[in-house]
C-alpha cells in the first residue's frame, strides 16, 4: 500500500506491506536461518549483488526486512537497518564512516554507553573526538577540522532533556563541510514527535527497545538514511564487523508496537505535562527538566522541531541530598525503580549510578548532568496514579 500522504497511525500499520504467500494479514515470523536457491546461477547472481533476494537471514529476512520498511517511511529515509540493539546501530553505521586519522565531534551529553565508546575505545583505533555544547554554536564551528567525518549527537538529551537545533548544527556542520555525516539519537522522540531526517540530519538512530517497540520485551535498534549509507552499514557494519542482527521474533514484536505507536505517544506525552506541571510546583522539588515547560531553556526550540507533544521522558532535582533521592527512589510503590524507558510502566531510574555511570563525576559536572538528577519514563498508567504515588515518595523525605 501506499502511504506517504496518509496520516502517521496508517502509516504505522500499512506502510512496508509484503505479501504473505497464504494471504496473511500479519507478516509471519519467517524463522529460517537460509533460502533456497533455485539454481546454482541464481546463488551465484545473488552473491555477486546481481539479484536482490533473500539467502541468509544474517544480512536480510522477511520479517525484519517489511519492518525497515516501516521505519524508514516513519523517519523518511531512503532506507532503515535493524539491529540486535541500539548500541549494535549506532556501532554498525559508525565504523564503515571513520578509519584511523579521523575525527568525530560529539555533543557532551550523551547516553552512558555511546560517551564510553566515543571517550574510551575509538582512541584505540586512531580516531580521535572532540566533545561540545552543540548548543554552543562558536564552540562547535571551533571543534570541527579537516578530519572531521561526523557529528553525533541527541535530542532530546539522555538524561538531562537538552534540546539542539538540528537545523543549525545540520547548517553549520555541512557549510564547513559537505561531507560531514550529522548523525542524530532520536530515541526519546521517536518519529511521531520528531523527523531529523527532514531538517537537515544525515543519519537517525533509534533504541527500538524505547517507544518503538513499546513494551519492554525487546532489545533492538535502528538506523535510517540514504541508501547508500545503509547498504554500507549492513554490508560492512553489521554483516562483517558487529554481527548484531536482529531476530525475526524481535521483528514481529515490533511491528506490532509499531501499531499503536500515535496513541501511545499522546498518552505519554499527556501524562508528562501533567506530572512536570506537578513537580515543577512541589516545594521539595528544585529543578524540573522536560520541553513541555516554557521554563525550559530550550523550550521555544523543540516546540518548533517537534511535533504533535514534547515526549514521556522528564528529569528532576530534589532540595535534599542524594540521599534523599535514593530514599525517594527506594519508597516508590507505582513508579518501578528500573532503567530503560518507553514502555506501558512507569520507570525511574538514578543516572549517575546507573546508565550514565560510566561518567567520571568531572565528567558529568562537564556535561552538566547533576549527580543528584533522577530520570522519569513517564508510562500508561493513569496519570492521577502516577503523581499520587511520587506525592506519597516526596512526602516521605
């Protein structure tokens, strides 16, 4: 079917349709790990990049591939790679973009995991990367050289909600050089608030474990770009240096999250208004971090790049010490103390000793995340539930 003027919902459900040899209206899960050839000339056309078909489910699937399909219309992208992971994304589209000498200039405030590879594995490899407030546009026009092929960052920001211009780093980054890969985590967005692609970005990247999957079932990832971008990120990335392929079952599962994304994403986007306007108004409460707030330093910009809400993700900071914030976390009964985020649970989690640990504490202090900050995956549930059970917490400090 095809949808590109449809509505995102139709999109979701419709796009990337294959059909099933016995006309079924869910694509199966295809659980083959080869397939057949019909002649060695065939085998052999395939191999050499002749015909397009489907031989070993390491490098293409049925299942996998209608679901890249979808992803790619969602993010209009050319193309869309499915992988085991979001780090198995991010790593399969980074390594065929750098070789040794090179450089890469990445915002300062990043998810635990992708600051660690950027701050303590690629210099391994000869290749070295300069960290910025890409907020800061003098700062990033200084950091980027000759040598830069890349430019990394998210937004909203894990786990401090920083807000970037993507037009303007998107603008300044390719007017210093065209062939700098701007590369964007849109994972806290998603597509249904936020389209990187159509503002200038190169490459998006999602943790499909968040809000496109939904239900905290999978682990996977994604990456959307130009064609030939993602021919070289699964033909070099994941096919011969990462491996992390994503499995037809996570596939399925996904695509049938896909289904309900839109409504999902009002909800969470509703009841994190409501809370942030809640704790924003809580006396034991010093700082509330979500877009939503006209008090939000960069408010005013992502209520021009994103669309239809501002996201089920809010930081915060207490008066009290870390101590209180651990107890508040520890007294929580609704609000499950759990990392991740994106799914039908509510879950809270203490960044600095958990997915940002990897920070040292200059390091954090650097990327101005608060060694107090708690971070909240605002889930489905009621939303008077929700704040009555962190009204319970707070009152027990």
């Amino acid at each position: 079917m095809n949808t590109p003027k449809m509505g995102f919902a139709t999109q979701a459900i419709h796009s990337g349709k294959m059909k099933d040899a016995y006309g079924a209206i869910t694509i199966p899960i295809y659980q083959t790990a080869s397939f057949e050839f019909e002649s060695c000339a065939q085998g052999a056309a395939v191999f050499a990049g002749e015909q397009n078909a489907f031989f070993y489910s390491r490098v293409g699937n049925p299942t996998v591939s209608m679901l890249e399909d979808t992803i790619a219309i969602l993010e209009h992208g050319e193309a869309a790679l499915a992988t085991s992971s979001g780090m198995g994304a991010f790593t399969s589209v980074i390594w065929p973009l750098i070789s040794s000498g090179d450089h890469i200039v990445a915002d300062k405030t990043l998810y635990g995991c992708t600051f660690e590879f950027f701050s303590k594995h690629l210099n391994r490899f000869g290749v070295n990367v300069t960290f910025v407030d890409t907020t800061d546009e003098d700062a990033l026009k200084s950091a980027l050289t000759p040598a830069t092929k890349v430019l990394y960052l998210e937004t909203p920001a894990n786990p401090n909600m920083k807000i970037v211009d993507l037009s303007k780093v998107c603008d300044i980054a390719h007017k210093y050089n065209p062939a700098i890969k701007v590369i964007c985590d849109n994972t806290f967005a998603s597509p249904y608030l936020q389209t990187p692609l159509t503002m200038g970005v190169d490459i998006v990247l999602h943790s499909a474990t968040k809000y496109l999957n939904g239900h905290g079932d999978v682990i996977a990832g994604f990456v959307v770009s130009d064609a030939e971008t993602i021919s070289a990120a699964r033909l070099i990335g994941l096919k011969d240096m990462t491996g992390a392929v994503m499995a037809a079952n996570e596939a399925y599962l996904i695509l049938r999250g896909l289904k309900t994304l839109e409504v999902r994403m009002q909800r969470h986007c509703e009841s994190a208004m409501k809370i942030a306007e809640y704790l924003l108004g809580h006396p034991k409460i010093k700082n509330v971090y979500y877009p939503g707030l006209p008090s939000h330093i960069g408010h005013d910009i992502a209520a021009r790049q994103m669309h239809n809400g501002f996201g089920g993700m809010i930081s915060f900071e207490l008066k009290g010490t870390r101590e209180d914030g651990s107890k508040l976390l520890n007294s929580l009964e609704l609000c499950t103390l759990a990392v991740s985020l994106g799914g039908a649970e509510t879950l809270i989690e203490h960044p600095a000793s958990m997915t940002h640990s990897t920070y040292t504490l200059e390091e954090l202090a650097v990327a101005e995340i608060s060694e107090g900050l708690v971070r909240l995956s605002v889930g489905l549930e009621n939303v008077e539930d929700i704040i009555e059970d962190l009204d319970k917490g707070l009152a027990r400090l």
